[in-house]
C-alpha cells in the first residue's frame, strides 16, 4: 500500500508538470502568432509610407538642396554672427 501511495503520489506529480508545460507550451505558441502578427502589420505599414514617399523622393530637386546646405546655410550663420556682434557691441 505504501508503495502504491508512493507511486501515486508520484503520478500525480508528474501530471501536475505536463499541465504546467502544457499551459507554457500554448502560451508561447499564442505569443508567436501575436509577434508574426505584429511583424506583418509592421512590414505592411512600412510598404504603405514608402508607396506614399516614393514620388515625392524621386521628384526631389537633390541638386538645389545641396545648394541650399552649400550656400544660404553658411550665409545665415554668418548673418546671425554678424547680427550677435552688433548686438554685443
């Protein structure tokens, strides 16, 4: 009888471990289908801007930005120098 016991007890242990990996076990499988979910509807949103970005990028006139960072920037910092100097003075 004791060992019966002992085995039952035993058994029951044992069937208490298989339902707690059990519940882990659908846990991580929900949490994976919500992260691959999640990863989709990043990479859908990503498609999206760059459907809206795309003209507006290739419509870019690059050659007047550059003249922009080239020319009126260091003719505004000067200016705020200047502006700062008299200020000061």
């Amino acid at each position: 009888m004791a060992v019966d016991k002992d085995l039952d007890r035993r058994l029951k242990n044992i069937e208490e471990k298989l339902d707690t990996l059990t519940g882990l076990v659908t846990k991580s499988a929900v949490q994976e289908t919500r992260i691959s979910h999640g990863e989709t509807e990043v990479k859908n949103l990503w498609a999206k801007w760059d459907n809206q970005v795309s003209p507006h990028i290739q419509s870019c006139p690059k050659k007047q930005v550059v003249w922009l960072w080239v020319v009126v920037v260091p003719m505004g910092l000067s200016l705020l120098a200047i502006a700062f100097r008299l200020i000061k003075s």
